[in-house]
C-alpha cells in the first residue's frame, strides 16, 4: 500500500502509523501492535478499552500505551530476557467484562 496523500499525522521518518481498521493514530508500530487483540479474528481495541489500560494520547494526539513505572524493566531488555517464557498470548486475558459498569 502506498501513501498517496501524505498525512501529516504520519511524518516520514516517524514510526508513528494510522490503523485502517478503526482509524486511531498510533505513536508506535509497537502501540498498533498492541491494540489489535485476539486470535484467530483480530479486533481493534476500543477507545473505552484502551483508556482502562492507561493508555492516552500524547501531544500530537496519537495512542500510546501505558506509561511504564520509573524503575521497572524496559521493554527491550525485559523482552530478551523473559522471551522463552513468554509465549505472547497473555493478550487475551484481559477481563472485558469490567468494561462498563464505570458511570457517573
Ligand atoms: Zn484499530
């Protein structure tokens, strides 16, 4: 697929990608990847679900995930070291269920 217009949201250079699916801008390939769930039929993620896991946009108003805690393992290091054991499919263990029940 190639960029006929040039989206100013998704400079070049940039990681920083659009999802074609539900149309959010994403700061990351890594936050795209994040919010698309479930296997074998993959959904996006609702903006409803994306703010219970503390994600927000930043600045130039594109997702990103949830701010890590100072002091925790960083993404790169922590993935190299856990990677035998972590299969990746813990996506799925999100209890959507508490999804609602948050109003007034
Ligand atoms: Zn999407």
């Amino acid at each position: 697929m190639s960029y006929n217009a040039r989206d100013s949201m998704l400079p070049i250079g940039t990681d920083k990608c659009r999802c074609t699916v539900c149309g959010l801008y994403l700061n990351s390939s890594h936050a795209f990847e994040k919010h698309r769930v479930g296997y074998p039929e993959r959904r996006c993620r609702t903006v409803e679900e994306l703010l219970l896991l503390g994600w927000s946009t930043n600045a130039t108003g594109h997702w990103i995930t949830a701010k890590r805690p100072a002091g925790s393992v960083t993404c790169g290091v922590g993935a190299a070291i856990g990677s035998k054991s972590y299969s990746g499919a813990g996506v799925s263990s999100m209890p959507l269920g508490m999804a609602v029940s948050v109003a007034g």
